[in-house]
C-alpha cells in the first residue's frame, strides 16, 4: 500500500509538472516563430530639396541639420547622386578639389543650371559637390549632394569671393525670369570691386557672358590676358549682336573674372566677360543694341 502511494504521488507531481511546461493557450509553442525580423540597417543619405546652415563641402552625419529652405540658410541640395565605376571603388572619398571630381561636378554643373532655370554664372551663384564623411564612405555610402548657394554681390563673382551668403527661399527656377541675382550693369570701386548700378544710372561695365576657358591649372590660365579678353570680345560681341572682325577692338573694352580657386579646382572653368566703355559711362545696356549701342571709337 505504502509503495502504492508513493507511485501515485509521484505520478501526481509529473503530471502537474508536465502540465507547467505545456504550451500555453493562443501560442504554438515556438519560441522564435512569430517575432518580426529586424530591418535591415539603413546607410545614412541627404536627400534633395533640404537647406543647410553649414556651407562646408563635406557631409557628416554628426553635424548634418537640415533647415527648411523658406527659413534662413546657406546651401540647398538640388540634387543627390551615386558615384559609380571607379569612383564608388576608391578606399576613400575623393576630394572635392581634385581631378577625380570633374565629372561629377559637370554632372551637378547640368543639374544645377535646369534646376534654376538659367545658366548659374549668369547669376550671383555658385555651385558645389558634397560627398560623404570618410566614416560614412567605410560604412558604404556612396551618395553625393550637388548644392548650389548664393554669393554677395560686391565681393561675389565680381570680387572672386565663392563664400557662401545667408538667404531665405529656395532658388528653384530663380533665373527663369529676370531676377536680382541676374550679373548687369557696374561700376568698380577703389578695392576692384564691381558694384551693381542700374543700367539706366552712367556706368562703365557689363556682364555679357561665359566664355568657358581650357582646362588648365590655375597659374597657366592666368598667366596670359590677351586670349581671354580677345575671347571675351567674342562674347560681347554676341552678346551686343556686332559683327566679330577687325573693328571689334575698336567698339568695346573687355573686363572679366576668373572663377574663384576653390571653384576652380572643382573643375569650373567659366570665365565671366564685362563690357567695358573703356572710362566713358554709358547710360543704357548694350545687349542687343547692335553698332549703336557699341560704335567704332
């Protein structure tokens, strides 16, 4: 009897303890079946149509802030591509200032000028590549903004300044019409200088043009003035809608401005050519006023 109630004892407590370790109700039993898998981990990218405060041509993740573009800022990111091919093999990112970036600042050159609706050098603006931090790029990114900003007027594109100003609005069509970024008519001032002035007030320069220079370095492009001015002549010309001959040196004095060093190091080679009146002031625009407007002096 004795051993007949230990067994049944012990028979009691196994069923309770198997009961214990069942499988509870509205569950299959599966510890792991059921759970949500985890997303995969995402890399870090802008995105276009943000505004930053920070004009650096770099991006971190650290400092990365963007700002509504309606608000006050120094940079927009109009576009943002992928490097591909060799680029994207590369340990590191390429800098901004070499020759590894040509192409892809041609790329935001394209982008930029149908982004704002006219050509970007007609304008008080500039145009940057950003790539990734070097941690971003070890950690797979491969992305690069394309942002463009706008420059002072007195130290800008006439003063050869590439520093980023502070504005409010997105530039997003800001040349498709006749905009006060437009480059017109100037005078210098005793620092060099050019200072916008209405065309209708006695003036003695005119902004008529990009002409594109060889791609050189900086010291060979500059080292010699005469084939820049005589292609700036060219581009008055057009821009005056005169006959380019041998009396064009005779109608119209040529001024211009190199882009700045760190824009030409990223691979822009846009020289902008002024009309100059050769120390008369002048009191309308010669565009498209033909021999009248430029007559043989």
């Amino acid at each position: 009897m004795r051993r007949q109630g230990r067994a049944a004892l012990t028979a009691a407590i196994l069923t309770v303890t198997l009961t214990g370790c069942g499988t509870p109700a509205g569950t299959d039993g599966d510890l792991l079946d059921g759970w949500p898998a985890m997303a995969a981990a995402r890399q870090f990218a802008p995105q276009a149509g943000e505004c930053h405060m920070i004009p650096t041509p770099s991006s971190y993740l650290s400092s990365y802030s963007p700002v509504d573009c309606a608000k006050t800022h120094r940079l927009e990111t109009f576009h943002v591509g992928t490097f591909t091919g060799t680029l994207a093999a590369r340990s590191a990112p390429p800098s901004v200032q070499s020759a590894t970036m040509r192409s892809t600042f041609a790329d935001c050159d394209t982008r930029a000028k149908q982004f704002v609706g006219g050509d970007w050098r007609d304008a008080r603006l500039s145009v940057q590549v950003a790539p990734p931090s070097p941690a971003g790029w070890e950690g797979g990114a491969r992305w690069y903004r394309c942002d463009i900003f706008e420059l002072d007027e007195i130290s800008g594109p006439n003063g050869e300044s590439d520093a980023a100003m502070e504005r409010a609005g997105s530039l997003r069509n800001a040349l498709a019409s006749r905009s006060p970024l437009h480059l017109g008519c100037m005078n210098r001032d005793r620092w060099g200088s050019l200072r916008p002035v209405a065309c209708t007030t006695g003036h003695q320069f005119e902004y008529a043009g990009i002409w594109t220079a060889p791609d050189r370095s900086w010291a060979d492009a500059t080292r010699d003035e005469d084939p820049i001015h005589s292609a700036c002549r060219t581009v008055i010309a057009r821009y005056a809608k005169v006959p380019v001959d041998s009396n064009l040196p005779y109608r119209t004095g040529t001024s211009y401005r190199f882009p700045s060093r760190p824009l030409w190091a990223r691979g822009d080679r846009g020289v902008r050519c002024y009309f100059w009146s050769g120390g008369a002031a002048v009191k309308r625009s010669i565009a498209g006023g033909g021999t009248k407007a430029l007559p043989i002096r």
